[in-house]
C-alpha cells in the first residue's frame, strides 16, 4: 500500500492532468473561433474584391458616358463658333471648347487608371477565391477534427477525475480535513514536490524533521506557503532501494 507521501504525489500527476485537459477543452472553443476568422477574412477579401471590381465598372461606364457628353458638347460649340456673329460670343464659345478639352483629358485619364485597377484586381480575383475556399474547407476539416478531439479530451477528463476521487478516498481520515481545506483553496497548486531539501513551489528550505517523516511517507505540509509537500519518484525509489 502506497504511504501518504507516495499518495500526495499521485494525487498531483492525476490533478494537474485533469487541469490540462480542461484547459484544453477551454481553449478549443477560442481556436475554432479564430480558424472562423480566417474564413472569413478570407471570403471578406475576396468579396471585397469583387464589389470593388463592380464599382470601377460603374465608374468606367459612367466616365465613358460622360466623355461622350463632352465630346458632343465640343462638337456643338464648334459649329457655334463657325456661326458666332459677335468676338464676345466666339471668345466666350472658345473658353467652352477649352475647357471641355481639359474635361476629357482628365475623364480619359481617370479611365484609364480605373480599367488598370480593374485588370488588376480581376487578375487577383481567381486566387482570392481559391483562397477562400481552401479555408473553407480547412475549416471543416478543422471543426470535424476538433470534435473528435473534444469527445476524447472529455473521456480521458471524466476517467481521470474519476481516478482522482478513487485515489483520493485513500488519504487517511487524520489528515482528510486539512488535505480538503489545501486543495479547496489551491485545486492542482495544493502541493509540491521537495526539491534540493526545499519546497518547490515556493523553494523555502525544509527542515531535517520533515524531510525525515516525508522519507517515513508521512503526510507534510509547507509552514511557509502551505501545499502539501511529496517526494519526487526518485528521491523516493532511492530511498527505498537504500533501505
């Protein structure tokens, strides 16, 4: 039968285990919650691109129609000008034409750098979506491999608690209520292995009583940050060994 010591030693592998696993299945809500926000930064990126591509095509449409209006305004006041009667009309008709020819110099030019744009982003558009596929997809792959994941972490969780209240039910009754009241207040903190002569939570020294009634597999606990103190495996297979 495993001594007290030994027992407070067990307890800790079985109830930082559990805490890790839950810890685990804490954090697998978060990282399926990230892997959504890959998706859809990745849909996002590629619609953009698409209504961007839409509103250039409108903006193109619209100069083109506008330079066209342009074109037949200049039209227009150049048959004037071969009509104006008076230099004030013709001046004025001149200053039209002018003005309108600076008009389609910038709508032709605006053009132009729409379509680039346009060319460009459509180019981009096939990888975009492909992109946002293969997310889609990783993440289904993601989600169905997490739940498999979940339903195992929630196994083993619910076999080693249960584990932890069998070997729990072990801890003598002389010791039970202090063994409780520790671990209530530090669940998996509750205790510590002795390293170098010390505790190794809190690395104060302990004295050579206690060391010695830990060798005897008594049940220690720390006066300075009060966890329950074990021996590690070795420390304590050697000590059998060399009895």
């Amino acid at each position: 039968m495993a001594s007290t010591a030994e027992l407070m030693r067990e307890i800790h592998r079985l109830r930082r285990f559990a805490r890790d696993l839950k810890e685990q299945m804490d954090r697998a809500p978060l990282q399926l919650k990230a892997q959504q926000a890959k998706v859809a930064r990745q849909e996002e990126a590629a619609n953009s691109n698409l209504e961007a591509i839409k509103r250039l095509k409108v903006t193109i449409h619209d100069k083109e129609v506008t330079l066209k209006t342009t074109h037949n305004q200049i039209a227009k006041h150049q048959k004037q000008l071969n009509e104006a009667g008076a230099k004030k009309e013709y001046d004025a008709l001149q200053t039209e034409i002018a003005g309108a020819r600076v008009k389609c110099s910038e709508l032709e030019e605006e053009s132009l750098v729409a379509m680039g744009e346009s060319e460009e982003r459509a180019a981009k558009a096939p990888e975009l979506e492909k992109a946002a596929k293969a997310s889609k997809e990783a993440f289904v792959q993601y989600e169905k491999e997490s739940s498999a994941r979940m339903a195992t972490l929630k196994h083993q969780l619910d076999e080693t608690q249960a584990k932890v209240k069998e070997v729990e039910a072990n801890v003598p009754k002389n010791v039970r209520s202090v063994f409780d009241r520790i671990v209530k207040g530090k669940g998996a903190d509750a205790f510590a292995p002795v390293v170098d002569h010390g505790c190794g939570a809190c690395r104060t020294e302990i004295i050579a009583q206690q060391y010695n009634e830990l060798l005897m597999g008594a049940f220690v606990v720390c006066k300075s940050c009060g966890r329950i103190l074990y021996l590690p495996e070795q420390a304590a297979t050697g000590n059998d060994e060399a009895e």
